[in-house]
C-alpha cells in the first residue's frame, strides 16, 4: 500500500481582549529626534529581520520607517530641533494609537519576568515566536492631555541631578485588540491568564514606577483563525473599531 501523504497546515487560535486602564495611560515615544535616533538604532538583527519576512512578516524598510515615526510623533520640519524631550503617542489621520509592538512588548516583557517562577524556560522566546497582536493600530478614545513632573537622577561625580519630565496621557481609556496564538501544545488558557495577571498589577505604558498603568483585563474565546486572518490584521467584529 502507497504511505499516507504526510500533509501540515498552520493554524492559530483567536483570543478577543479587552484591557480597561485604571488612571492614566502615559505615552512612551520620544518627542525628540534624537530619542527616535536611539529608537532606530534598536532595532532587530538581518538575521531576526530575514527570519520573520519568511514567517509571512511585511517589513518596513528602515528609511520608511524613520520617517514614519518622525511623523507620527511630531517630529518634523525645522521646528523639530526645539522640541521638548516629551513622551507622545503616534498619531495618524484617525487619531492617537497604540502599535501592536506597544501590546506584544508589554506581554512578552511580562514573560521574561515570569519564565523563571512558572518553570517554562525561554518564555519570552516563546511569545516572540507564537504571538501576534492586531490591528496594527489600536486607537484610543479620550482626551490627550499632558503631565509634567519632577524626576531625579544622579550622575557620575555631579551627584544628584533634579530636572524635569513631560509625557502625553490619555485617562482611564479601554483598549480592545485580538491576540493570535499559534496553536503550539505549550499555550494553554492558564498561561495566557498568567501572564495578563502579572501585568495587570505590573502596568503598562509610561509611568510604571509611579503605579500607573495598572489594568483590570478579560479574555474572550479561544476561536480557531488562518493565517490569512492574522497577516490580513483581521479584527473581531467590535473588536479595534
């Protein structure tokens, strides 16, 4: 008898979230040019770039993207030298958003700090590889205001430095985005609740060490997607409208 053909089909699960933020949401998006410079200068490797366009992944080219951001942050023209140094959120012609990158960088930052206690090594690895967020803009409704505060800081020989901090920030909003998860044996219901449970109380956003950003969550549904509907930044109706 012919052998079976051996056939492989990639799948995902959809999980509809909606993350309700207690107090301000502060911004994290430097102003300056110079904070973007520093921006860019983070990104990822040829070898983690090549490896995610073959993952079905739209890249931007750097170019683009620096002008981009230098855009959608404020920081353009000959004005933009005398900027404040303050956090911003982007902004397009529908508004102020969160990128997905905002999202996936807060949930795979809560992995890294939970790899260990959970006993599932490379966690964040795991995330990185399996996660997906969208849309690709989650806009958020409500006003932008801006807070100013005091920081301090101290420096080499010039001892304590007091200065000043600014940062846009959007009270009490409720965000609504679509988590897509391969569909690995490893991710199970209890580890994604794990890891909205440590960041709830971790928070999200600017403005952690000062307790903001904290969030009350609730996760919907674990529904079968293609992956036309992850690369397609498909959205649950009501969900990121």
């Amino acid at each position: 008898m012919p052998k079976k053909e051996v056939t492989y089909e990639v799948k995902f699960w959809r999980v509809a979230v909606e993350m309700v933020i207690k107090g301000p949401l502060h911004a994290t998006s430097p102003q300056n040019p110079q904070g973007v410079g520093y921006m860019m200068g983070r990104m990822p490797s040829e070898a983690v770039l090549e490896a995610r366009k073959a993952a079905g992944e739209t890249i931007t080219p750097v170019d683009k993207l620096t002008e981009e951001v230098l855009e959608q942050v404020g920081a353009t023209g000959p004005e933009a030298e005398e900027l404040p140094q303050m956090a911003v959120f982007r902004r397009d012609e529908k508004g102020v958003f969160l990128h997905d990158n905002f999202i996936l960088g807060h949930i795979r930052g809560c992995g890294d700090a939970l790899s260990r206690s959970l006993n599932f090594w490379g966690l964040q690895t795991f995330i990185n590889k399996t996660l997906s967020v969208r849309p690709e803009r989650i806009y958020l409704d409500g006003e932008v205001k801006v807070e100013r505060w005091p920081t301090h800081f101290d420096i080499y020989r010039k001892g304590r430095v007091s200065s000043f901090r600014e940062a846009e920030f959007v009270e009490s909003p409720t965000l609504h985005f679509n988590i897509f998860l391969l569909q690995d044996p490893r991710w199970k219901a209890s580890l994604l609740k794990a890891l909205f449970d440590y960041g709830a109380g971790h928070g999200i956003g600017g403005g952690r060490a000062r307790g903001m950003g904290r969030y009350s969550y609730t996760l919907t549904g674990w529904e079968k997607a293609t992956p036309e509907e992850v690369w397609g930044d498909a959205v649950r109706p009501g969900v990121g409208d």
